[in-house]
C-alpha cells in the first residue's frame, strides 16, 4: 500500500507553488474527490464461514469442527471541506464456533478436547477524521487516510464438555481503541462509490470480566499498540453521496 501511495503521489498532474516561507508545496489539478457540503452514507458487510472434516495440522489430528462470522458496520460521513470529511461509524459482529472433536499427542501422550463450543457478539460505536487525495483530474479516483477513535463491548459465551460434565464460562469485554486506517475509493457512477481499506496503525485498551461456571470471577485487563501492513484483512465498502 505504502509503495502503491507513492506511485500514485508521483503521478499526480502537479504544479509547485512557493509560499513566503519558501516552502514548496504541490497541488492538484482538477476536482475534488469530494466537494465540500456532501453527505455520504454506506457501509461494510461480510459474512464468512468455515469448517474442517477430520483435518490434521501438525501435532493436532482428527479436527472436527464448523462455525461461521457475520459484521455489519453502516457509515455516515459529511465533508466539511473539499476531500476533508468527518463521520460516525456504527458496527456489530457476531461469530461462532462448534469444535466437535481435537486431538494432540506428543510423546505417547494423548490429550482430547470434545464438544467445545464459543459464541460471541460485540457492538461497536467510532468517531472519524478522513482526507482524500484526488488522483488525475477527473475526481473519481482517489487515496484516503482516516484516523478514529472507537469503543466496543460486548459478550462472549465458551463451554466444554468434560468427564463431570458441561462448564461454562461466560465473559463481558469492552475496549477504547484509536486506528489510523489507509484506503483506496473511487467512484463507478456520479454518486456511488468502492472503497478498500485496511488496518495500518492502532493503540487499544481492553478490560474483561468473566463468571465460571456461575461460581468462580475473573477479571484481565490489557494495552496494545501496533503498527502492521495487513493486506490479507482488507475492507470493501460501498457508500453513496448526495
């Protein structure tokens, strides 16, 4: 991504303009990726499902198991300025897990996991800053940077059948992240557009208290930061101007 931004900077139909304090400056040509005063609404959505049928990966042998994950996350963005937009984020996501069946040996010894089951949903709520940069001069096509604050919370459910029975552990979670977010959008009609974006840079708090069996509490408590390129967790979103 980062290669392909400076592809497309280098690109640019440009002219240089000197400023009193002798900085150099380069501007484009021609119009804006999205004009001052639009409303833009969309979102992303995906829905994925897996599964394995006696599979074997390294010590782990007869995987058994299925599940699937549903997210939605509905935009609304409003451009205060030419290719400067402001906006809020809603999301939910929901997965599941039913492990049927696991294996591991390792020196004559054997240990099995049977019907391990997890299940979990999160709500999620995020405040964002994004600038675009309009590539050529037809202002279609354009790379945007967006930073944002977000907090999560949600449930989660895990339980496992064992020799005295079924426990259970049952989880809330919430977490405050803040994310800066690189992507690609361009337009495929006068008011809709495709949009790619991944994950580039973040910083995240989180707090979990859990109940086991309806007996035992826990609590954990963790700060991240990271700083990756993923472009194997890439986002398509689709949102309409008006």
């Amino acid at each position: 991504m980062t290669v392909l931004f400076a592809l497309c900077v280098c690109a640019l139909p440009a002219h240089a303009d000197r400023n009193d304090r002798g900085i150099t400056s380069l501007k484009a040509k021609g119009e804006p990726f999205v004009r001052e005063g639009v409303w833009t609404v969309g979102g992303t959505a995906s829905v994925s499902t897996f599964g394995a049928d006696k599979y074997a990966i390294a010590i782990i042998n007869d995987i058994n198991f299925e599940g699937y994950n549903v997210s939605l996350s509905p935009d609304a963005m409003y451009a205060f300025a030419d290719d400067f937009v402001m906006g809020v984020s809603l999301g939910y996501s929901r997965d599941k897990m039913n492990l049927h069946s696991a294996g591991v040996t390792i020196s004559s010894v054997g240990i099995n996991v049977n019907d391990y089951n997890s299940i979990s949903s999160d709500m999620m709520g995020t405040v964002f800053f994004r600038k675009y940069l309009t590539l050529g001069t037809s202002g279609r096509f354009a790379l945007y940077a967006d930073g944002g604050l977000s907090i999560s919370g949600g449930r989660s459910r895990i339980s496992n059948r064992q020799t005295g029975g079924i426990v259970g552990t049952y989880e809330k979670n919430f977490k405050v992240s803040v994310n800066v977010n690189p992507g690609f959008a361009a337009y495929i009609t006068d008011h809709l557009a495709l949009c790619i974006g991944t994950g580039i840079l973040g910083v995240e708090c989180s707090w979990t208290d859990q109940i086991h069996n309806q007996v035992a509490t826990g609590s954990r408590e963790g700060f991240g930061a990271s700083c990756i390129l993923n472009i194997l967790a890439l986002r398509l979103g689709e949102y309409y101007s008006f």
